[in-house]
C-alpha cells in the first residue's frame, strides 16, 4: 500500500493512518498533539481552520519520511473556540474537530 493507511473507518482521524492516535488532549489548553505513522515517504500537509473556514496556522507543510512521527499545535496566541484540524496528502484529506477552553 502507498501512503497513510487505513485504519478505522469510524476513529476521526483515524481513518487515513496505519497507526495514529487523536489529538491528545482534546479539549485542551494551550497545546494538542498527535502521533501519526506514514508507511512511505510523502507531502503532507497538516493546517488549522477557524469556526468560519479561515486558515489560522500551518503546522507541517513538507516531504515527511516514512515512519512514527508527531507534531503539536500551541495555541497560546489564540481564543477560546472550536478549530479544525485538517491533515493532508497526496492521497488522503482528513479533518478533526479541536476545542480550546483557556
């Protein structure tokens, strides 16, 4: 198989990644994180969108190699509210609903 793997079509994000666990905490204040496992190396790109659509910060937007990797978002500079995290590649697109309670 080519890319982030299916796991589980009913675990959020889940659904595109061999083995990648939900941002951890959600909610959470003022950081989030998440483990995700890439079975070749590939572009992804992993964004944060606003209640209204707007991207608000970008976290990764790269070639990653393949294997066990995480990344974390510090929201510190934003408001309390509902985000989105959406994680991209050539292959897949999921997104995951994230609440920061400051």
């Amino acid at each position: 198989e080519d890319g982030i793997r299916d796991r589980s079509p009913s675990r959020g994000l889940g659904d595109v990644y061999k083995r990648q666990d939900d941002p951890y905490p959600n909610p959470f204040n003022p950081s989030t994180s998440v483990d995700f496992y890439l079975s070749q190396s590939e572009y992804v790109n992993a964004s944060i969108f606003n209640i209204n659509g707007q991207i608000v910060d970008v976290i990764i937007d790269e070639q990653i190699s393949y294997g066990n990797h995480t990344f974390n978002w510090d929201a510190s500079n934003y408001p309390s509210g509902i985000y989105f995290l959406r994680v991209k590649s050539k292959t897949h697109s999921v997104s995951q609903k994230l609440i920061l309670i400051k």
